[in-house]
C-alpha cells in the first residue's frame, strides 16, 4: 500500500511540474518584450561563445548567480532566445514541483494544492495593484 501512495505521489509532483512548465511558458513575455531579461541574455550569449565585451557592471551582468549557469545552458543548447528561457522554465517548475512535493508531504493533498495555488496566484502582487 505505501509503494502505491509513493507512486501516486511521485505522479503528482512529475505533473505538477510539467504543468507549471507549460503555464509558465505560455504566459511569460518574450525576451524582446521584457528589457529586463534583454540585457541578461546579451551577456550571456556573449559569454557563452566566449566574447567579452566590455560590458557596463549592473544588476543585469553581475548577477552570476544566475548568469553562470545560463551562460553553459546556451552554451551547451545554443544562443537562441527560447534556450535562454527554457532554464528559467526548468528552474521554475522543478522549484514548484519541489514546493508541491514539501507541502505534500508535510500537510495533504488538498493543503498542498491550496499552498500551490497560493504561490502560483501570488495574492500579494494583487493586492499591492489596488492600492
């Protein structure tokens, strides 16, 4: 019985974190549209065919906590914008997955998706636009 409850639960995570994958890919703006990420991906593009140009020191380029790692993903899966963001996707829905597979384990079925649905929704960024 607990093989088929693990089984059940590991199915749930999997799905959860196709499903935030693909919703995250069908809302999120394009690189062109969103400047903030614009200059983030020229860097790393740069970098990644090992081009250094003398780049302005901003929060865009010294974030290496981010850029490193984006750096080998379009270094390893090429320069184009759709490889810059599918990292950014792989990273939110394997943390949401992750998130699901805590409160899962830590509440129920029903509290795990309600504590998902808060952090998908973020009420916050809502209620913050009222004001």
């Amino acid at each position: 019985m607990a093989s088929a409850e693990a089984t059940t639960k590991r199915r749930d995570v999997i799905l959860v974190a196709i499903l935030a994958f693909v919703s995250v890919a069908i809302a999120s703006a394009t690189i062109e549209d969103n400047g903030d990420i614009e200059y983030k991906w020229l860097a790393a593009k740069a970098w990644a065919s090992f081009d250094f140009p003398s780049l302005p020191a901003n929060h865009h380029n010294l974030r290496w906590g981010i850029n490193i790692p984006t750096t080998l993903f379009i270094f390893l899966f090429g320069d184009s914008p759709r490889s810059y963001l599918t990292l950014n996707f792989l990273v939110f829905s394997l943390g949401t997955a992750d998130l699901y597979q805590l409160a899962r384990s830590m509440t129920s079925a029903r509290t795990a998706v309600v504590i998902l649905a808060i952090w998908l929704l973020n009420p916050t960024v809502f209620w913050l636009a009222l004001i």
